[in-house]
C-alpha cells in the first residue's frame, strides 16, 4: 500500500554563514548574511512550533550556499535517500558532510557518483508515488535516471518535467496537499498519470515555492496574494519572511530536507 500524507518527523538545515553574501544569484542583489542568518533562523523556530524538530549540521564558509541543504539529497522514506550531485560546480562540496550524516542515521543511502550526472534536490517534487524532477540547468537526463533507479525499488516513478524558466522545478511549482499543487502561472501543468491531482495558478513568482507540513502550509510573506488565496480557501498558512534568501534565488522548501515518520512521506 502506498505511504500516506504526514508532516516532517524531522528537519535538517545547515546555518546561513558570513560567505552567504557570495551566495549564487540569477539576478544582482546585495546580501546581508546577518539578515538572512536571522530568517533562517526564525524559519527553523517556525517548524519546531509546528511539530518539526530541527537538526543543524555544521555550517562551512567555503561553501556559500550550504544552507541550501534541499539540494543535496533527494529523501525518499524514513530511512532512504539520495544523495545528489548539484549541477552547480560551486555548490558540490556542500555534498559530503550531508552524505555522511545521512548515511550515519539512515538505513540505505545511494550517493550518486556519476560524473556525467547531475541533480538538485530543488528540482524533486514529490506528489504522492510520482517525482516530478525539472529537467533545469541544474538537473540532467543522467541525473533523472539515477534517481529513477534508487526511486523504482520503493515504488516510486519518476516524470521529467522541461523547466524552460527558474532555477528549480520546485521555484515555479509547489504542494498545497497530497492531490493539489501551486504553480507559478505560464508554466504548463504536469499531468500525473492515474491521478485527479489539480493545479492552482499564482501569479507571484515568489509565491510558488510553499513548504506544507502536514496541512499548515508555509508561504513566503513576500507573497501576500497567494498568502490570501489559500487562506480564502480555508487552508491554515503561515507567512515566514525569507526575503533575503530570495535575494540567492532560495525559497522555503530549499532551507530544511525534510524527513518523514515511518509509512509516510512528506513535503
Ligand atoms: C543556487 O543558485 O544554487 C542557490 N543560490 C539557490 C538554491 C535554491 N535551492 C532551492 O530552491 N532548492
């Protein structure tokens, strides 16, 4: 039987640092590591009063963008993950210290070693037994494939998706709920086989990336439009102020990886 919806048993996150202002941007911005540290941090306090506990893995100020530690490892159970191989060059020494972790508590970890390959964990939406993976500048078709092979052993089928803007699939396309997605309006919606899974549209660019645990869902404050959409609908929000981190193309979702309680998965 497929694993059901939950929140995080757990988060790990790693500290925003003072080389964080060397972070990589699409697009020009002066960053304050110490404002982005701060958010980072509030962000954490925000799962742990949710229910997510947070584990910090130590920061390293070679590494800018280390504490975007989603895209380095995909998590596929409770005790299963996938550690990537980031497309960015810059951002692969990020890498070990989570592998090792990982593979210090969990009971199978696949690290993927092909050279040729590469993926980010910012390109991996699960929705239920399917992983839609951006095809991006980020992720390539050896990359897809690897993770295809670790994912298939647990039933899970994997469905590129052609990202033709934003730096990750999970910039431009999020979960509000098991059957339901948030997608960043111009972007075509995936279909997922065998599913009635339904999209709905923001136009806020920095809107689409939402964090949900359980059935609170985390949304940027930059966003106040879809913040107000959702709540509209009735679904439980809570505005987390990352505005710094966007500056570094970072959203939600790319601050913590997030494991699931045994059966489950999770956002
Ligand atoms: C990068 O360019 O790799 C970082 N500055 C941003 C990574 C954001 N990660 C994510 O959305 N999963």
């Amino acid at each position: 039987m497929s694993a059901s919806f939950a929140a995080p048993a757990k988060a790990l996150m790693r500290p925003v640092g003072e080389s964080f202002a060397r972070a990589l941007r699409m697009h020009p911005a002066r960053i304050d590591p110490l404002k982005a540290s701060a958010q980072s941090q509030a962000y954490a306090r925000v799962l742990a009063a949710h229910g997510v506990p947070v584990e910090w893995l130590p920061g390293d100020e070679a590494c800018p963008d280390a504490c975007f530690i989603e895209d380095t490892a995909v998590i596929l159970s409770h005790d299963t993950a996938f550690v990537t191989r980031p497309g960015a060059p810059a951002r692969r020494a990020e890498v070990p210290p989570v592998a090792r972790h990982l593979q210090a508590g969990l009971s199978a970890v696949t690290v993927l070693a092909d050279p040729g390959a590469h993926i980010d964990g910012g390109d991996v939406l699960r929705c239920g037994d399917t992983l839609l993976v951006g095809l991006s500048e980020r992720t390539n078709q050896r990359g897809i494939a690897a993770l295809a092979a670790a994912a298939g052993p647990l039933g899970l089928q994997v469905q590129a998706v052609p990202l033709q803007q934003g730096l990750h699939l999970k910039s431009v396309m999020t979960l509000i709920s098991p059957g339901r997605g948030l997608i960043l309006k111009g972007h075509s919606h995936p279909e997922l086989p065998g599913s009635d899974f339904r999209w709905l549209e923001t136009d806020e660019p920095l809107g689409a990336n939402l964090l949900a645990l359980g059935d609170t869902i985390l949304v940027s404050a930059s966003a106040p439009h879809t913040l107000r959409r959702l709540q509209i609908e009735g679904l439980r929000t809570v505005a987390v102020d990352v505005s710094e981190l966007h500056k570094a193309d970072g959203a939600l979702t790319c601050l913590s990886l997030r494991l699931p309680p045994a059966g489950h998965w999770c956002a």
